[in-house]
C-alpha cells in the first residue's frame, strides 16, 4: 500500500495506489484504489481505477472511471464532487480504516439504485 499524493488541496494528487481489506456481503475482499489526478482534470491522465477481489474465490471485479464519470456519479447521488476531491475524500477514509487496523464494509450500488 502507497501513495504518493499531496496534502495541500491547491496542489495535484499526482498518482495513487491503496488497498485494504473489506466486507462486502459478509465476504472478504481485497480492494484497491489507483489512478491519476493530473493538474488539469480533464486530461487524459486523470483516471481512477477500482479492482475488487474475493479473498475466498480470487473472483475479480475491475473496473477505471474517468473524472467526468465519477462527477456524473456524485451529481446523481445529489452531493456532487470534483473529481479531485472525490479522490481526496476516498483516499482519506480507506487511510482511516488502514489506520485503525478495522476492515471497512462496503455496498455496490447499480446505475438504478442512483437514478433520479
């Protein structure tokens, strides 16, 4: 698990990479978080990827997002976010978790459980 991003919000996260382990539906998994936030976010850089693998089947859900992507996300979850600080916020809580040694539990939401 590292990270190389900057703490001051004035400045570009750069690259990142995270991982921990999580509950998801009483399962552990493994998940990692990487990507770019590049300066501008809406060069081609910018990028934030997510994989998902089962502890138990090694079963593996990937999946990369641009920043128009998640902002489309986060709008229709009625709390809308830069692509930047959404990243800054994820990377913050899985530092959280890792830090207080807990396994996070997560929910996979569908495009019909956001739908306005």
């Amino acid at each position: 698990m590292g990270m190389n991003a900057a703490t001051d919000n004035s400045e570009p996260l750069g690259s990142f990479s995270e991982t921990i382990n999580v509950q998801l539906k009483s399962r552990a998994c493994k998940l990692t978080v990487s990507g770019n936030v590049s300066a501008d976010e809406r060069e081609r850089g910018s990028r934030l990827s997510v994989k998902l693998e089962s502890a138990q089947t090694r079963e593996l859900w990937q999946s990369s997002f641009t920043p128009a992507a998640i902002e489309d996300i986060t709008k229709k979850t009625g709390n809308f976010k830069r692509f930047s600080v959404f990243v800054e916020m994820l990377l913050s809580s899985l530092r959280k978790v890792v830090q207080s040694a807990n396994v996070m539990a997560i929910r996979r939401l569908t495009v019909a459980n956001i739908a306005v």
